[in-house]
C-alpha cells in the first residue's frame, strides 16, 4: 500500500471543543459527519501484477540447471568440499529453528 503524505486533508476541530459541545463519537447526542475513506492505487500495481504473473509462469525447479550439475557431479567434475556441505546444512538448520 502506498500513503500519500501530500494529500490535503480536512481539519478537524479541536477534540476539547467538541467533548464541551457534546457532539463527538460515543456521545451519543447529535451526528458528526465524517469525511468518507479514499484509497489510491499506485501506478505501479500494473506492473507488480505483470511481474507476479512471470514469476508465477515460471518453474519452481530448473530441471535444466539440475541436469547438469547432475552430469557434472556424475562424471566427477563437480567437486563439494565436506566442509561446504556441513555449513549449508547447519545454516538451513539455523534459519529454521529461527524462524
């Protein structure tokens, strides 16, 4: 949501005038009239949405790029230190235990 700070808003009156006057919210004695709600929607919302549709199309996984990192590790080319391993693996643990 985007807030525009530079639209102009009524001003309202002084809150201790009106509980003297005995008009105001929850006083059960006249109405107050209330300005009604606006919303504004961002120029951008368009292009979120498009955006979204992309990422939407695309696969969740890349069976190509899981391909060949398949072939590599398969023909030895591919090469994980322990160590690299043991860190991910202690990251992942990390972030869900956080989250």
């Amino acid at each position: 949501m985007r807030i525009d700070l530079n639209l102009k808003t009524p001003e309202t009156s002084d809150p201790a005038q009106t509980a003297k006057s005995g008009a105001g919210v929850g006083s059960g004695m006249g109405s107050v009239r209330q300005a009604d709600d606006t919303t504004v929607l961002s120029p951008d919302q368009s292009r979120v949405r498009a955006l979204a549709a992309q990422l939407n199309g695309l696969p969740e996984i890349r069976q190509e790029k899981v391909a060949a990192l398949g072939r590599a590790v398969q023909s030895g080319i591919y090469q994980i230190k322990p160590q690299d391993t043991a860190d991910a693996l202690l990251s992942q643990l990390q972030a869900r235990s956080a989250a």
